[in-house]
C-alpha cells in the first residue's frame, strides 16, 4: 500500500499546531507562535489567513519539508452549524460560509481557511475533521424538558472520538465497534457516549460537572435570579459561569497542579473542591451508563486532566465496576486530523459535503439537530 503524506494544522488563539504525517506517523510536528498577533497589526481573524499561512511556509521551508509530496491537509473544525460526524471536504460552499455567513471570530475558523489555501497551493484537497458541532445524537436525548430549549451537542469530538477509537483497538475491536464513554478532562469537562463509533448521548460542559474554569450544572431556578439581580449584565455572566467557575471559582485558580500542590500542602477545602470536581465527572459517567442500560465495554479518560493520576484514580475507583477504565491523557489534535483524513485517503470513509440551508446562518438557534439514524441506544443494546 503506498505511503500517504498529510498535513495537519490546528489554529488556536495566539498559535497554530502544525504536524505533517506518513500515513499515520508524525514526521514534523511544531506550535508557531504568531508574532503579527502581538503588535495589532491585524484585525480579525479572517486576517490572519495569509500571515499564518506564510508563517506555515517558512517553518516547513526551515525543516526541509518538500510540500509538493502532501495528498491533503487537514484543519480544525470551525464554527459550523451541526454537521455529521468524520471528514467534510473543504470547497467554495463552506469557504462563502465561513467568511461570509459565519457572525464566530473564533479561531477555530481558521482550520478550514488556513487548509483551502495550503491545499490550493499543491494541488491536493482539503478537509476538516469532527467538528465540535458534530451531531448525530439519538432523538430520545435532544429533549431537555423545555421544548424553546433542544440539547444540542458541542463536544471536544475530534479528541473524545480519537481516544475512543484507540480505546476499542486497545480492547481487541474495530474502531467504530462497542458501547464507550468517554470523559474529555479539559478547562471544560464533557463526556459522549458512543454506540459503534456514534457519539448518541453527550454531557455538555454546560450541563454536567464543573472543571477548573466551567460551572456546569447549575440551579436554574437560583441562576435565573442571580441573571436578574441587577449585578450582571450578558457578557459578565456568562464570563461568570464559564470562566470564573469550577476551580477558578472555588480556589482562585484553573491550574489543576497548583491545587495539587495546595492538597499536597495540607489544604482541606482544596482537596474538598478537588474532589467534588471527580465525583460529578464520575456520577456523569454513571448518567450516560444508565443511557446504554449499562451496557458498556470501556470508559475512557482524556484531555490534560488525564495526566493527573491523582484525579484520574478517584474517577477510576467510582466507575470501574460499570466497564474497564482506559486513560488516554492529552488532546491528540493533529493525529486524530491526520488519522481520519488517512481513513478517508485510503477510501475507509467518504467525506461529507457542506451544504447550508438556504439562508442559514451561525447562530446557536440555527439547526438545532443533524438526525442520527433515529433508533434508540437501549433499544439497540436490549436487542444485542
């Protein structure tokens, strides 16, 4: 079978992590730090396509990288309405889209951007891979209990369905087979339950356990008048929730190894909060078990937080007798990129093509849903 050859490029704020790949084995892989975006040279984010892409250049031009060997490049997800899971080709519709349709100026936009442009350049396509809004969840689990309000999925699917897919292999199944959940232990915490690689279920970080920045689940009745106290307005409050919560809120910090080290150094209160933090993420863990009528192979631990075998040994030692815990610390960004796009190179997976409703734009009342195949998870497991 002849060697592939990908690049993979992953923008964050500040940053783009770039990786290139023979097949799935990292031959390059580095995080450019973006000198234009420290002297207010540039605006926005759709100016910064050509400086980062530049940047990209002279870094692989340093290495000796011979770009004109790549068959794609693959990019983060940017902010779409809710699409399938895998790949989605990148082409003029989702480009309109994104500099156009798409209100986000997060810079996650740029995955798909920065890839059109490299791609052009030699000749290959271009793709992105599991967006964050990937949702092909059962109809069962979209009711929240108010009908103006449908859950809606927006997940850390690239790095839950990677970690995912490595736990199955781990277990002696293919990567799309067996019943996972998988906890994401990141500033924000959301788990997935997958069903044959279908992410069915989810627990959002807005509805689940808090994290070092997150609030998560939170009273709404007392939410609600907190809202209208008079002290916040919008922006202040949900920076208070999502941002000034979890961790930050309780202890003053979002380092999860500095309240280690706070634990370390004899502090009850932090060791209280500390493990409070692993008792939600575990009676999660048991809320998506109930969803598959316990019927579960694996539960799988990732994200930074899966470093901490501190954290990631209370969790264990709570969900253990439901399925095998599997920790896969870290993001896995570029590789998950590289090893879907390899899938869909070798002809293991057919891209999607992006087509917006007529009108649509990005909103988070726009598309609530992508339907799955309709069928119920414990329908499926009672049947097994």
């Amino acid at each position: 079978m002849s060697k592939h050859h990908i690049m993979a490029v992953y923008p964050g704020s500040v940053e783009t992590r770039v990786g290139i790949f023979e097949d799935d084995k990292r031959l390059f892989g580095c995080t450019l730090a973006h000198d234009f975006l420290s002297d207010g040279r540039l605006p926005g984010i759709l100016a910064q396509v050509r400086e980062r892409e530049n940047d990209i250049l002279r870094r692989c031009e340093k290495q000796g990288f011979d770009l004109t060997i790549l068959d794609a490049v693959v990019g983060r997800c940017g902010p779409l309405p809710p699409v399938k899971q895998g790949a989605y080709t990148v082409d003029e519709c989702m480009v309109d889209y994104l500099t156009r349709k798409s209100a986000s100026e997060h810079p996650s936009k740029l995955g798909a951007l920065v890839s059109w442009s490299l791609a052009k350049r030699q000749g290959v396509p271009a793709y992105v891979y599991d967006s964050i809004r990937a949702d092909e969840i059962d109809e069962i689990a979209r009711f929240s209990g108010h009908p103006e309000l449908p859950r809606a999925p927006r997940t850390q699917m690239l790095s839950m369905r990677y970690a995912c897919g490595r736990t199955a292999r781990a277990f002696g199944k293919d990567e799309t087979s067996g019943v996972f959940i998988v906890a994401y232990l990141g500033y924000g915490i959301c788990l997935g339950l997958f069903n044959n690689g279908r992410m069915v279920d989810f627990v959002g970080d807005d509805e689940g356990p808090f994290s070092p920045e997150r609030s998560g689940r939170l009273s709404y009745r007392r939410l609600i008048n907190l809202c209208y106290s008079g002290r916040y307005g919008h922006t202040k409050m949900m920076k208070t929730a999502r941002n000034r919560g979890g961790l930050n809120g309780y202890l003053g910090t979002n380092d999860i190894s500095r309240v280690e080290e706070m634990i370390a150094a004899g502090s009850e209160k932090a060791w209280l909060v500390y493990n409070a933090m692993a008792y939600q993420v575990s009676k999660a863990v048991g809320e998506l078990a109930a969803a598959a009528a316990g019927r579960v192979d694996g539960i799988v631990l990732t994200g930074d937080i899966a470093h901490s075998i501190l954290f990631t040994g209370l969790v264990q030692e709570r969900v253990e007798f439901i399925a095998p815990v599997q920790v896969v610390p870290g993001e896995h960004e570029l590789d998950a990129l590289a090893c879907g796009t390899l899938r869909v190179l070798r002809g293991e997976e057919t891209p999607n093509v992006f087509k917006p409703r007529d009108g649509e734009l990005e909103s988070s009342r726009a598309g609530h849903r992508m339907p799955g195949n309709g069928r119920d998870l414990r329908l499926v497991t009672k049947s097994a």
